[in-house]
C-alpha cells in the first residue's frame, strides 16, 4: 500500500470515530445499567437506589429470562420500551369471555391495571372491543375520580365485517379519559355467542396503542390466542408544573443546555435538550452539542460548514449575514 492508500484509510477510519462518537452520549448515570434485555434503561430510570431519580423510576431486571425482561417497580408489568419524550410502552392482558358451541360459559377474566405515579396515555391508547355478540367497559379512577366508558359490537355473519378499520361491526372503540391511574376491563354477551359461534367463539377487551392495532376479521378467532397487547404510559417528573418547580425551589431535574416543559395534564414536567443539543436532559452534561456538520441533509455545503456551540455557521465571505449565507449557497448550485 502506497502513502496515498494509507492516507486514504486514515481518513476513513477519522470519519467513522467521529460519526460514532456523535451516537454515543450517556443514557445513564456513571456505572449504572442502560440496558435490560432489549430496554434502554435512560436515566430518570433505573435499577438501584442511587441510579434512579425517585423510587417511582424504579425498573426491576430479571436475569432468570433470556434476554432479561424489565418491570415497573416492583410490579408484574412488563416494560418494553422506555422513551426519553415521557413515554414507557408496556404489556397489558385482553379480557376475553369464551363459549362452547352449546353456549355454556369456557373461560372469562377480569384484568386491571394499577400504577402509582405513571398513567395510561390518553392520546395514544384506544378502548377496543372485539367480537360480533360482545358488549364491553373499561372503569377505573383518575386519582379520586371514578369514571365508565365502553362500546358494544353486534353483527350476525362475518361479511360485514372489514378489516383494517375498527368500525363498530365486529370491532368497536373508544377514546379513554385523561389521567387514568388504575383500570378494570369487562366484557360480556347477550346469547353466550350461540349465533355467531363457528366465527366467533369470544368477546375480548383490551385497552391499545392505537397505531400498533390494525384490525382483521380473522381477529374474531385469533385473539383467543393472544394474551397481551401493547399500551402506553406517561410518565412525568414530580407533580409540579415548570412554574411552581422554578418557585418553590423544588430540585429541579433538568440539567445544563435543557429546557423545561410542563406535562400534558399539569402534573409534572418533563426535561428536553435545548435546540442544537441532544442525549439525556436528566443528566448533568446530558445534552451535548450536536454536530451539524456530520448531518448532510442540513446544509449541501460540507466543505465549508462549522460547527458552533448548539448551532452551524459556514466558511464565506466575510461578515456576511446568516440569510446571505444561505442565498449565497443558493446562487452557486
Ligand atoms: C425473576 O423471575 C422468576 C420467574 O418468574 C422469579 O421466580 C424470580 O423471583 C424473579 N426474580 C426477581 C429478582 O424478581
Ligand atoms: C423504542 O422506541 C424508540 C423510539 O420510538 C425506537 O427507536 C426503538 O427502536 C424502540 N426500541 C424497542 C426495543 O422497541
Ligand atoms: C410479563 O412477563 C411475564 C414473564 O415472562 C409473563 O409471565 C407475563 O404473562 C407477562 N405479562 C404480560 C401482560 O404479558
Ligand atoms: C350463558 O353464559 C352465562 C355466563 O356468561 C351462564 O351463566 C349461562 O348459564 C349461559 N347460558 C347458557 C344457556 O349456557
Ligand atoms: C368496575 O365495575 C365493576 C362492575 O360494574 C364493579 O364491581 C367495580 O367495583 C368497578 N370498579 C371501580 C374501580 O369502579
Ligand atoms: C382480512 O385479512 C385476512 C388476512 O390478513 C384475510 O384472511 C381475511 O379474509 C380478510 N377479511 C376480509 C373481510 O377481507
Ligand atoms: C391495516 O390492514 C389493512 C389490510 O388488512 C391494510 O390495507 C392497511 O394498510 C393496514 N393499515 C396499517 C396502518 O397498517
Ligand atoms: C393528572 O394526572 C394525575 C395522575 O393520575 C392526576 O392525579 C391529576 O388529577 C391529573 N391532573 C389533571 C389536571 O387532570
Ligand atoms: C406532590 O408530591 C409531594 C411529594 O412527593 C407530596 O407531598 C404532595 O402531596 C404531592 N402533591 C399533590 C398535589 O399531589
Ligand atoms: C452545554 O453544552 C456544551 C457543549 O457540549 C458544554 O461544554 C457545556 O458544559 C454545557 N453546559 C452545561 C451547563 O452543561
Ligand atoms: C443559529 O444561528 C443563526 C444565525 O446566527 C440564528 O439565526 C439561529 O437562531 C441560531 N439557531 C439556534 C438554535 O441558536
């Protein structure tokens, strides 16, 4: 290899060190665990006391599964992902109520859901009842309040129904309150699913991230075999708003180059990096400047681009004005 090839190389390998050192911000406190199994564990969360920001953030691994599975504080809830925008995907179980051909009763439960800071996401959840003899509710508290809501879905062959759109015949759904922290699902029929047997056996219930559900009339079988399904929590730091925290010289979490942002009901608040940042807003130092120069498709000018502290500039003609900057990229292309 001549000294043109082993320059070559060296530029090679300096361009991959620094595309992977842009990737590589911490997700959790020094020397605590940022993965179990296939979860990111980013800090508020963790697994010890002195990893997370309040017993809430608790996420306990089980090392006896392969790969280990992460749960919510001490509880049976299963965590699958974990999101630094206040979200913790989790797996709930279906109510399901099933008959034999004869009409007598096979197999019913009741499954509930009880947390004790996070709640249920009312935007990306649905209440959704399957079945074609099914009438179904979902009852809980938000705090001190109670509230009831369901829907019912009967239909006497399968050639009404559609897929793809959860539309009231064999499929209904509805929207869930705000701020719900404990939940009871319910179904039932009306004729033990006599007239709708060889299509379908059972009425299920479940709550469900509404983007990860698409429904299909093979469903009114099928779902006999499946237990859980995906849902959504908030999650949020403290109660107080953004407000109250900055007054009550409560100890705030957002760390340097973070910003704070109230959660959506008023209770709590989240952190996020500010513009020209990224990596964990909960960390002291989380929130690094992002290298815009390493990113193609914001600016066509790599040659002559600079990296600033949060931001970009470009090499031109002198005491050129930002806007003229650009214009001037525009006139040479
Ligand atoms: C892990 O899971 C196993 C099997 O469910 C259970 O027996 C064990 O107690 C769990 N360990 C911890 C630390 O929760
Ligand atoms: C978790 O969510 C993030 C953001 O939506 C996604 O990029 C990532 O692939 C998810 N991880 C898992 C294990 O599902
Ligand atoms: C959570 O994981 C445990 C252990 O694998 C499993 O037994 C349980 O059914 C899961 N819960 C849900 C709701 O899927
Ligand atoms: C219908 O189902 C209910 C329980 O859901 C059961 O009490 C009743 O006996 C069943 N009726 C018949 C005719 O099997
Ligand atoms: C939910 O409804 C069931 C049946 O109507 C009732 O027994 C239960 O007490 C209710 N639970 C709550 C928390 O309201
Ligand atoms: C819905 O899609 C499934 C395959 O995913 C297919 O077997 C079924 O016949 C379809 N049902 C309707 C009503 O188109
Ligand atoms: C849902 O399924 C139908 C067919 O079964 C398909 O045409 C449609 O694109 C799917 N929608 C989503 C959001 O996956
Ligand atoms: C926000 O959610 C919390 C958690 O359940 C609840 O206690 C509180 O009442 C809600 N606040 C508002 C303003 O809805
Ligand atoms: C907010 O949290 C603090 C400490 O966790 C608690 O003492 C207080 O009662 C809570 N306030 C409300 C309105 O829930
Ligand atoms: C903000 O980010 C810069 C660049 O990463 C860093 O040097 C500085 O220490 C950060 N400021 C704080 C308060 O963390
Ligand atoms: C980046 O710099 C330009 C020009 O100085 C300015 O207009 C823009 O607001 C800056 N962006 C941020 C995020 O600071």
């Amino acid at each position: 290899m001549g000294i043109r090839g082993l320059v070559l190389q060296l530029i090679v390998y300096g361009v991959v060190l620094a595309a992977a050192s842009a990737e590589a911000y911490p997700i959790a406190k020094p020397g605590c665990q940022d993965k179990c199994g296939d979860v990111t564990l980013p800090y508020p969360f963790g697994t010890t006391e002195e990893c997370y920001y309040d017993p809430e953030f608790l996420i306990t691994c089980n090392d006896t599964f392969d790969p280990p599975k992460a749960f919510l504080t001490a509880s049976a809830i299963n965590v699958t992902n974990i999101t630094l925008g206040g979200k913790v995907h989790i797996l709930q179980y279906i109510a399901r109520d099933c008959y034999a051909e004869s009409g007598s009763p096979i197999a019913d439960n009741k499954p509930w859901l009880r947390l004790s800071k996070f709640v249920i996401s009312d935007t990306d959840n649905k209440f959704t009842a399957v079945g074609c003899d099914t009438e179904a509710f979902v009852n809980g508290s938000q705090g001190e309040k109670d509230f009831k809501v369901g829907c019912l879905s009967v239909c006497d062959s399968i050639d009404y129904v559609s897929n793809g759109s959860c539309s009231g015949v064999g499929c209904c759904q509805t929207s869930i309150p705000k701020g719900l922290d404990y939940v009871e699902l319910t179904v039932s029929s009306y004729d033990n699913h006599t007239r709708v047997w060889d299509f379908n056996p059972c009425s299920y219930a479940f709550i469900v991230e509404a983007n990860q559900f698409n429904f299909s009339s093979t469903y009114l079988q099928d779902l006999r075999n499946v237990n859980s399904l995906p849902v959504v929590l908030d999650w949020a730091i403290g109660n107080e708003t953004c407000e109250q925290v900055k007054n009550n010289m409560t100890p705030y979490a957002c760390q340097g180059n973070s910003t704070c942002i109230d959660a959506e009901n008023g209770s709590g608040y989240h952190c996020k990096c500010l513009e020209g940042y990224e990596g964990n807003p909960y960390l002291p130092n989380g929130c690094r400047d992002i290298d815009e120069c390493q990113d193609s498709s914001l600016h066509d000018w790599e040659r002559s681009c600079i990296n600033i502290e949060g931001n970009f500039t470009c090499l031109c003609p002198e005491g050129a004005p930002w806007g003229w900057k650009k214009r001037w990229r525009g006139l040479h292309s």
